[in-house]
C-alpha cells in the first residue's frame, strides 16, 4: 500500500505517531482544524508542536494537501488509540468559531482525498451511521469504509456542526464516485441552519441585511421551502431563501441553496390574421388521435388535424389543403384557429383546443 496518497502536494513527517499500526484501516476520520490554515503552517505545527498531536493529512484553505503522518503508521489524532490505528485522519482548514464551516475548496478536496483512499484499499462504499454506539459496534465488509468523528471520543465540538451535517452527503458523494455513477445533484429545498456563532437565523423582510427584521430560525432547524431568490452577496453567496414571510441569507444554510437560472424572456403573443367566414360543411370530423404535431409530420392523422382546421375555418389552409403534411401554413392556421376559440394561441392542438372547439360549434 501506498505510503502517500498521489493527491499529496506537500509532505513534512511529524514525530508523534506509533509506527505501524495494529490494524488494518477501515475508517476515515475527518477533523476541523479550527481556523483556515495552510499546509505549510499546518505541518510546522505538527513537526515542532510538544502537545503530542498529529495527522495523518491535513488540507489547507486553498485545498491542497498535506502529508504528516504516512498511512501505515498511526497517527496521534482522535483521543482514541483504537480509533487511531484503524482510521486516516485528515485535519480540515475551516473558520474559527462554530459552526466552524470549510470553505468549498476544502470539502471538494476531502471528498476526492476520501475517495482516493478508498479505492487504494479497495473499498467501494463509504458508510456513515449518525449514532456512535452503532457506528463503533459496526463490523464493516471487506469493501466497506467507515467514517467516524474525534466528538465520539473526547469532549470536544469537533469536527463541527457544519460538517457534521454533511457526514451523509460525504459518504453519499464519495460511494458515488467509487461506483462510477454521477454525483447526485445537492437537493434543494430542505435546508438546515448552522450559523457561525450559534445564534439563531434572522429572516429579512428583503434579501438584505439592510432590511427590517421579520422572524428568526433557530441555529440547528431544518425547514422546506421552493423559493430562492437573488440577494445581497454575504461570504460569496448572493442566494436567499424565503421562509414564513422572510428571506433567510443562504450563506447559513445547509446545503447551499443556488439561485436559480433566469428563464428566456417571454416573447409577444402572435396575433392571428382575421378569420374568413366559417363554415366547412358537413358533420364533425374525425379527431386526430394525439395532441402535438410538428413541422415535417405527415400521415392520417396529420390529415385529420387539417380537416378539422378546414371545418373550422374553410380557407385556413388555401394554398395546399389537406395533404397529410405539416409545414407553415398548418402551423400558421392553428394558431388562427386558437385565436378564433379564445385559447392559447401556441400553435399545439390539443384537448383545451378541441373542448373549445366543440363549445363554438353548437
């Protein structure tokens, strides 16, 4: 097994581990560093430090790595020396205050680094189990990773609320790419709130913080909603979402929301040329039998749809009649046809159409 992982940009060994390990590894552990180091500091810490603590990774704030201790040995990280000699540890850049949250470089880097270990040892699916007693009693399969988190084994907040409310999408995110499949898109529209100091979230009667104050959602809530807006930009992100009568600033929310991408500017509505005398004799035709035509249909049921233009409207199609094709002047006179009817006027025959032409011809 490889001493390093080949996403390593920076190596410097530290001193405090215990060489080989008793076991073989079968668990990530992912930590907050608590402030947005880089490698090189990071490393110079573990290398001089007298508290006696390592990693065996650490990946700064711009998401490069850094190799500490290599994986074979056991590195001195989680207050637990079981956990230790059958985990990699990984130190993680994040801000200095709770929820202590990465920057998305950093996470980015994380899920590539964990799944990077775990295809070298072979392991094709990432677990994460929320309770601590079922996480530690869980014996996983030979292909299996498990994540676990320094809180379970000393007083501590870390790895921090903010990546603990990612555990699952981190072990989603990286078994996904372990199968080869495309990572899942971030869900939007459940969010959970996880603000730096740990106060509750202010809503905004606007998507700004200039705004008059409407409510609040309390730090660690989850909530739904649809709406997302563009706002204010606070730590990058310009996305708000509305919840009971105010906007909530996405930057502490989890997942990130995104706004979303504005749609084509609605054209005018076409407006129909003046309809000739109707009248097409004879009883009500036979209906075509689907809904949508395009140009260049041909066949039956295009000549049924044109019959029924027809009896609507006798000179609607004046210059090829019923042929049993779809071009221009079909087009053109269903959307006369629709004009005529009071319906959308889009071009597409369809139920509403054939409904409305039914009512006018009583």
């Amino acid at each position: 097994m490889a001493t390093w992982s080949p996403l390593t940009d920076k190596i410097r060994e530290s001193g405090d581990n215990s060489g080989n390990r008793w076991y073989a590894v079968t668990r990530i552990t992912p930590h907050c560093w608590v402030g947005q180091v880089s490698i090189e500091n990071g490393l110079d810490y573990f290398a001089t430090t007298s508290r006696q603590v390592s990693s065996n990774y650490i990946i700064g704030s711009d998401g490069r790595v850094g190799g500490c201790v290599r994986e074979d040995w056991r590195a001195w990280t989680s207050s637990s020396r079981d956990n230790d000699n059958r985990a990699i540890t990984i130190e993680c850049a994040s801000d200095a205050s709770s929820p202590y949250a990465f920057r998305d470089v950093v996470y980015d880097k994380l899920i590539k680094l964990c799944a990077d270990i775990c295809q070298r040892y072979g392991k094709k699916k990432l677990i994460w189990i929320s309770d601590k007693d079922t996480a530690l009693d869980y014996d996983p399969d030979d292909d299996e990773m498990l994540l676990t988190v320094h809180r379970w084994f000393a007083d501590t907040d870390c790895p921090g609320s903010w990546l603990m409310s990612r555990m699952g999408d981190l072990a989603a995110q990286v078994t996904s790419i372990l199968s080869g499949d495309p990572p899942a898109p971030v869900p939007q529209g459940k969010y959970t709130v996880c603000t730096y100091s740990g106060d509750a979230l202010r809503l905004r009667k606007e998507p700004n913080t200039d705004s008059e104050q409407v409510g609040w959602i309390d730090n660690g809530d989850t909530f739904e909603s649809e709406t997302v807006v563009e706002g204010e930009s606070i730590g990058g992100c310009a996305a708000w979402v509305y919840y009971n009568g105010g906007y909530a600033s996405g930057r502490y929310l989890s997942p990130t929301p995104v706004v979303p991408e504005p749609g084509p500017e609605p054209g005018p509505e076409p407006t129909p040329p003046e309809p000739s005398e109707h009248g097409y004799p004879g009883p009500w035709p036979e209906i075509p039998s689907r809904g949508y035509f395009q140009k260049g249909d041909t066949g039956s049921e295009v000549e049924k749809l044109q019959n029924f233009l027809l009896w609507m409207d006798a000179d609607c199609l004046s210059t090829y009649g019923a042929d049993g094709i779809i071009g221009y002047e079909t087009l053109t006179a269903v959307k006369l046809i629709q004009g005529m009817l009071g319906v959308k006027v889009d071009g597409f025959y369809g139920p509403k159409t054939e409904a409305a032409a039914k009512e006018y011809k009583k």
